[in-house]
C-alpha cells in the first residue's frame, strides 16, 4: 500500500523527553499502513537507540537509522529523506509532539490544495509561535500575501517529489539556522503553500536543556555567519524592492530588534551583549537598506536604528525603560448569552509610574535615523501611540495552561482619550470578547482542561499581552458554570491572582451543586422530578437522570433541562414511582458528552403510591463513619440517615 506521510525525526540524546514525541506519534488517527516515521538517531549515547529499536520491532510503521554523530539536525533530516517513501515528508523534533490527528489533516488539506507545502498551526509553551499566520487557514498562501516567514522551524509537511525536482536539502554539519535557510527555500519555490490553521498539529515545549542563540553559549559570530546565508536565498529568489525588504526585515526584527529589547537584553551578561551587537551591527550595514528598516513599528525603529549606529549604553537604557511599558487588561463584566461567555474588559499602557500617558506638544519620530537620548527615544512610542490611537488593537487570547495552544477571539473595540490628572492625556481601550465554548478552539470546542485568558494590545508601535486581571476587589461578578457543546464551561478567578480562566469539564465542587437542598426541588402530581440547578443552558438541553440505589440497581430517566432566569437552568425528569418503591435512590446527572453530576440529594420512595420524599444526606461524623464501617462488616448497612423535606406526589 502506497505511504502517505513520512515523518522524519531526528534524534540525539534527548532522554525522557523523546517519550512524549513517541506517544504522539502512535496515537495518530492516519492509520500506520498509510505512515512511516523514521527515526534518525544521530550517535546518541544515551539509552535512546536501545529503546526506539525495541520500538520499532514492536511497530512495523517505526523505522531507526544509526548514524555517527554528525553535530546537527541538518544531515539527519536529509538521510530521512533519502530513506523516505512517502508522498509527503513531515519534520519533527524529538522533543516536540503531534495533535492526534495532524498527520491525516495536514495530508488531507495538502492533497484537496495541491500543496507543495503543508504548514500546521502550531503551540509553543517557553517558545514564540506566529500568531498572525494562524488567524485564518490560507489554502493558497505565499510569501506574497501572508506572513508565512514568521514561521521557519521545520515542523513542515513537504511533497516529495517537490524535494526532489528541487533538489532541496538541509544544510549539514554543526551549525545554526539551518531550518532558516530551508524553510525559506521552499516558500520561495513552491507553487502552493497551505497553511492549515483549525488544528494544533504539532507542540513545541520549552526545556530546561535546551538553548538557542539568545543564551551566552551560543557564538554570536558562528550564528550571524548562518544568518546571512538565509538573507542569501531571500537574494537569490526576489528582485529589489518591497517584497525583498519585508522578508529581510522578518530577521532584522526577531533576530536582532528582539533580542536587544526590553527583558530579553537585560537578561544576558554584559559581555555577550557587546559580542551581539557587534555581528549584529556587521549584519545590517552590509545587508539592510533603508527599506528594510522603514517598515518596522516605531518602538522596533529606535532598537534597529540604534544597533545601526553601535550605540550600546543607549540600547541597555532603552531596553531598561522599555521593559516596564506594559499593558495591563481588567474585566469589565463577564456573562453568559445566547450561548457565548461574553467578556468586558478595560486596557491600557502604563510604566511603573502609573497610565501611559501622552502630552499634547510631544516631538514625533524622525523619518530615519536614531533618537538623540533616551527621553527622546521614550518619546517616539507614546507620540505615534497618541497619533495612531484609532489603530490600536485588542485581541483576546485563550490558551490551554498544559500545551499553550492558543486561539484569538472575536472582539469589538472602543477608544476612549482620557484627561491625566497630571497632564497629558491617557489612552483607554474598552472591548468587549465573545467566546463560545463550540468553536473557541479554531473552530473546534475548547476540549477538557483549564484555559488561561490573555490580552494582546497593539498600540504605538508595542504589540504586548498580559493576563486578563486582577479583577478589582469588587467585581465583577461572574456567572455560574455553562452546559454548551456537551461541556460543562466555567469562568472563574485564580486563586492567587484573581486572573480570569475558564474551566472545561474538570470542575466538581466549584459549580456549587454541593448546596443544593431539598427546597430546591419539588415532584409534581404527575411524578415529575424538579430540581433548580445554578448552571447556564442557553436553550432545551436533553441529558438523563440516574438513580442509583444502594443495592447496586440504577433507574436511567430522559431528563432536560431548560433556561430558568439565566443564572439556573430546570432540570425536569419523570419518575416511574412504582419500580422505585421501598427504596433511598442516590441522584447524578448525566450529560450528553460524558460528563457526569453528582447531585446531592436523595429520592426517598416510600412503599405506597405517592410517597415521595427529596432529602439530602447528613455529614457524616466520625462516630458515624465507624458505625456504618461496622455494620457493613457485620453483613450490611441498615440505612443512611437523613436530613428531610417532604414532597407528596
């Protein structure tokens, strides 16, 4: 049978944190006849080849290939493409995973598009992810109309036979930013790219291990040499002009801009900060031109034009101001309707002096070249922030705390200039978000977990997030958990922070069903079971209600529960009280999804028609746990004791 996708990972030395790469892999829903995954290990020395070979005579689909060290990623890759028969190649890391179904949805979507380049929506938990490019799938993307060379790490699916007309490999040897030089190659040359952007297909997760170029143990001078030669394939297949310069600024910015700005600068020794800014200043003399650094945010331009200008203490200063402007999102109101947890909040800049703030006669930038100190530089931002305010964007982020997977939600955005009290004026951004647990995540429902709430504020240059609180002491009040796509989704605070999150079927006690009563249930003459649950249902919601009796027997009845007065949902269910009687019926309810309530109220059915108590278990005692302990080793309990509310049929 012909293979679909080949999966090339190249391995060396990872440890225990190859495991989770290898669980992903065999819980792919691309059935293994249809997949090969070829494991390149690259001279490892610890225990990894003794288990991926033990792995691969377990699975047929699994394949190792042992090779002497090479000292980088770039010839075990290519080794993995040479061994490969599939119709499509994709590049993992080994310390990274796939979502269960990437490899069938990348395949898919790159067939029915004609791609010769499939790129799936990734998550970076400790590492930066694109978030522009994920917005919307783009079935026939290209450098031309949208960002794809903000995402150059080789978590790529590629058509084989693209590689070969092509003949496009890795760079070899030991090395930096191979993934750069290829990635870019294939953007630049291929007919199609699809971005695939309604699924996580691959997770990139942090070590404690692991480096990259922004650490002191990465060469400055090995790394910026590489560098060039990816400027070197952006050269070699644009003309002058526009598009050359935007794609050249995609290094200027996060490779240079970034890592002298803010934390990031101030984090590293002195030392390997002058090594930095001397192969950075190098690199933009000889291989960037105006156009190249004309098209950055205001706040980027100080940072490019300072590297320029091998200005270093004005940089330190400036990433010493810079690292305390940030924004800061406070909620407004958050309720549930027609369906959507809808979210209002209030953002804004500050310093560490208090609001942002912006004076009416502030000097704006110069068209080029670099501010003459640090006041004038802090100047720059603020007046294009003042300038540009109907620009400014709010995003609302959620994240899933265990994977980081990430999605924008809708949000409608007002601008509000406020009067300071010293002067000047603030610049206030009020939103309001709709989340709607059924398609949050990229179309799909937020699956079980927790999920984090994130701003994103564009403004003045500064594109920065920030958690969704503290919410102020008094308020606002949140709304209680909602029943919607056959999940039980419920906004609350964090405990330390009073952070806004959402909880997605893991909840149990924070629901509050625990203070049920009696009196919140009745049954009705027609042996109706009512009780009034503090949940959110936007319309009639079919579920069931199960008895269960002490002696192992469970009753299943066809429950709904339907809006009351949008803080409770009536749960309603008829009851057959003859096959009850003579019996104290525990109460759960069971959704569509899986999910289980335990509600805590009993159904006490006497022996004649129509007697029918609701009652709610007394907290057991120590004496009590130890009688009832005894009993059941003596052959059995007698019952349970109970608190009472006496409902007649």
């Amino acid at each position: 049978m012909p293979v679909k996708v080949s999966v090339i990972v190249p391995v060396y030395d990872p440890g225990p944190h190859i495991e989770d790469c290898i669980a992903s892999l065999l819980r792919q829903s691309l059935p293994p006849d249809d997949h090969e995954v070829i494991f390149v290990d690259d001279g490892s020395t610890d225990a990894t080849p003794a288990r991926l070979d033990a792995l691969a005579a377990e699975h047929p689909h699994l394949r190792v290939i042992h090779q002497e060290n090479s000292g980088g990623s770039g010839k075990p890759r290519n080794v993995g493409i040479e061994a490969s028969r599939g119709e499509f190649v994709l590049f993992i890391d080994h310390d990274d995973r796939l979502g269960d179904e990437a490899l069938e949805r990348m395949y898919d979507y790159g067939v029915a598009n004609k791609a010769d380049v499939v790129v799936g929506r990734t998550a970076g938990k400790g590492r930066p992810v694109p978030v522009e490019l994920f917005r919307r799938n783009h079935p026939h993307a290209s450098v031309e109309n949208a960002p794809l060379i903000d995402s150059l790490t080789p978590h790529k699916m590629l058509r084989r036979s693209f590689l070969d007309r092509t003949g496009l490999r890795f760079p070899e040897g030991r090395r930096h930013l191979e993934d750069h030089v290829f990635v870019t190659e294939a953007y630049l040359r291929a007919d199609n790219v699809s971005v695939l952007s309604d699924y996580v297909c691959s997770y990139h997760l942090e070590r404690d291990d692991t480096c990259d170029a922004g650490f002191p143990h990465v060469d400055p001078a090995g790394y910026f040499a590489n560098l060039r030669e990816a400027l070197d394939v952006v050269e070699r297949y644009t003309e002058p002009g526009p598009l050359r310069d935007r794609l050249l600024r995609r290094w200027l910015r996060v490779e240079m801009v970034e890592r002298m700005s803010g934390h990031r600068l101030l984090a590293m020794p002195d030392d390997y900060r002058h090594q930095l800014l001397k192969e950075m200043h190098a690199v933009v003399v000889e291989r960037f031109g105006p156009g190249v650094a004309g098209g950055l945010r205001p706040a980027e331009r100080i940072v490019a034009a300072l590297i320029r200008e091998e200005r270093y203490d004005d940089l330190v200063a400036h990433a010493e101001w810079e690292s305390g402007v940030r924004p800061r999102a406070v909620p407004a109101g958050v309720s549930w309707r027609d369906g959507t947890l809808r979210i209002g909040l209030t953002a804004e800049y500050g310093t560490p002096h208090g609001p942002l703030t912006v004076p009416a006669d502030m000097p704006r930038p110069a068209a080029d070249g670099a501010p003459r100190d640090l006041a004038e530089a802090a100047s720059w931002p603020a007046a294009i922030a003042g300038d540009d305010f109907e620009a400014a964007t709010v995003d609302l982020i959620v994240r899933d705390r265990e994977s980081a997977a990430s999605f924008v939600q809708p949000v409608e955005v007002t601008r509000e200039r406020v009067p300071a009290e010293a002067g000047g004026t603030r610049l206030v951004l009020h939103a309001t978000a709709t989340v709607d647990p059924a398609t949050a995540a990229g179309g799909d429902p937020l699956h079980a977990g927790r999920w984090d709430l994130y701003v994103r504020v564009g403004l003045g240059g500064w594109t920065k997030e920030c958690r969704l609180g503290p919410a102020p002491a008094e308020g606002p009040a949140l709304p209680p958990a909602g029943i919607l796509a056959d999940r039980v989704v419920l906004p609350y605070w964090t405990q330390q922070h009073r952070n806004l999150s959402v909880d997605v079927d893991r909840a149990a006690k924070s629901l509050g069903l625990h203070r049920l009563t009696p009196a919140d249930a009745a049954v009705s003459g027609a042996e109706t079971l009512t009780v009034a649950l503090p949940l959110y249902v936007p319309d009639r919601t079919q579920a069931t209600l199960r008895l269960a009796a002490a002696s192992g027997r469970t009753v299943d009845r066809p429950a709904v529960l339907t809006p009351a007065d949008g803080v409770h949902a009536l749960l309603a269910a008829d009851l057959p009280l003859r096959e009850l009687r003579n019996a104290l019926w525990r109460t759960e309810l069971r959704l569509s999804g899986g999910r289980t309530l335990k509600l805590p109220l009993l159904l006490r059915v006497g022996r004649t028609h129509g007697a029918v108590e609701v009652v709610r278990p007394s907290p057991p005692g120590m004496l009590r746990r130890l009688l009832r302990r005894a009993r059941r080793l003596l052959g059995g309990t007698r019952g349970t004791r109970t608190t009472t509310t006496t409902r007649k049929a």
